[in-house]
C-alpha cells in the first residue's frame, strides 16, 4: 500500500484530534497534533514570565527564549496515545488549561514562532505515513498532501464536547466560559495576518454535528482506499 500524508484542520473542537488519531492507529502512521505545539509554546512563555496578567506578551523576550523550547511525543502505554513532553516534562494536563486555551491564539499570532514550528513539522512529515492536524497543515506545513481534509461542527456542539471534555479531566470551567472562549478563537484563527485558518481549495469539508466518531471514519477510509491503492 502506498503511504500517504494526511492534513487535517478546522475550527477548534471540530473533534480533529480524536478523529486524526483514529486514522493513524487503524493506518499505522505517526500522529502529530500541531495544536499541542502551540499550547507547549505558550505553557512555556506563561511559565518564564513572556506573558503578564493582561496578556501582554514580550515577543522579543519569547522570541530569544525558543531555541530553549525542546518538544517531544512520548507514547504514553497505559492510554495508548502520544503526550507532550516540554523539556522532559510531561505537559498534557497542563496545555489543556482554560490558562492555555486563553492565551494561545496570541502565541500563535507570532511569525517567529509559526516559522520554528512548520518547520519541525515538516521535518516530522518528511518520510510520509503521518497524520497531521492544525490550522494550516493543508495550506501551508504540507500544501501537497495526498489527502486533505476540512473539518468542522456547529460551535454550539463543539463547546458541549470540551465541556465534557474538560468535565472528566475535573478542571472546572462553566460551558458560557468555554463558549466565549471557541468564539474567540475561532475568530483569531480566521483573521489573523499570518496563516490565518482556511480551507485549501483542494480540501475535502468534514461537517460533524451530527456524526460519530464511526461515521466519520467510514467516510474517510472510503478516500484512503481510492488514494493508497497502486
Ligand atoms: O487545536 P487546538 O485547539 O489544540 O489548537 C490550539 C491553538 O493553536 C489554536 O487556537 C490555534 C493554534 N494553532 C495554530 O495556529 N496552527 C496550528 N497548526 C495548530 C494550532
């Protein structure tokens, strides 16, 4: 079978991470959730004080900090999935954070920092056989990926799902917090100069509202197998 690349974005909880992973895991191919980077960044730049209380962020003090950023996927057995490591700590709950989900559209606003990031991403995509989800994977990280899909749900949906999301992690966060917060990334995600998130023109749109997560994946085996045939 022909290995593949895959790009995957959308508007946050659209439900990409659960669906990229799935695919992976049935495919055997790598995983890379770009969102976690960007989290892990911004985790980082919250940590060394390149961020105050107001959201203020000292961009050249961030800027100079990043080659102090190390990241790594660490397969973590008992759930079966990739975690993030920040310089070898386990990070996963933290990045999570309403702290995070706060700050990191801003983070990821920086030329400087979407520069470093693609480019460790593309370096991870470089062998093919990799599932990659983000913002601007199709557009920008792998504009000639084989397959590409555009994924969204209706944003009433999409802040019920990180509610209970959230909800089982024990972090406490009211649905109205979790509501303003999508619509203000949706909003930064879309307008912002530097990549801003769109749909590639040659992408596949994925609306999953009213979909499982079985419906999903039947729907897009369906591609994979016309795509990996030789
Ligand atoms: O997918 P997520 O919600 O975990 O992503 C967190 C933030 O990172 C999101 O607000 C937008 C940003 N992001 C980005 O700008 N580019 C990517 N490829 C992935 C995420």
């Amino acid at each position: 079978m022909k290995k593949i690349s895959i790009a995957i974005d959308g508007t946050s909880s659209s439900g990409k991470s659960s669906f990229a992973r799935k695919i992976a895991e049935k495919l055997g191919y790598a995983y890379v959730d770009t969102g976690a980077m960007y989290r892990a960044v911004t985790l980082y730049a919250m940590r060394s004080g390149f961020i105050e209380s107001d959201g203020t962020i000292d961009v050249p003090g961030l800027i100079v900090g990043l080659p102090d950023v190390r990241m790594e996927f660490i397969l973590n057995p008992q759930t079966g999935s990739n975690e993030l490591w920040l310089n070898g700590e386990n990070v996963e709950q933290q990045i999570r954070s309403i702290e995070v989900s706060d700050q990191v559209s801003a983070v990821s606003q920086l030329p400087e920092v979407r520069e470093q990031l693609v480019l460790l991403q593309q370096q991870m995509g470089a062998a093919k056989g990799i599932v990659m989800d983000g913002r601007d994977i199709g557009t920008v990280v792998f504009p000639q990926a084989e397959l590409k899909i555009f994924m969204t749900a209706d944003p009433e949906v999409r802040a019920m799902r990180r509610y209970k999301e959230l909800l089982d992690k024990k972090q406490k966060v009211s649905l109205e917090e979790i509501m303003e917060n999508i619509r203000k990334r949706d909003l930064a995600d879309t307008t912002r100069a530097v990549s801003p998130l769109k749909k590639a023109p040659d992408a596949l749109t994925l609306d999953n509202s009213r979909m499982s997560i079985e419906e999903q994946i039947a729907w897009v085996e369906e591609k994979i197998r016309h795509l990996t045939e030789e």
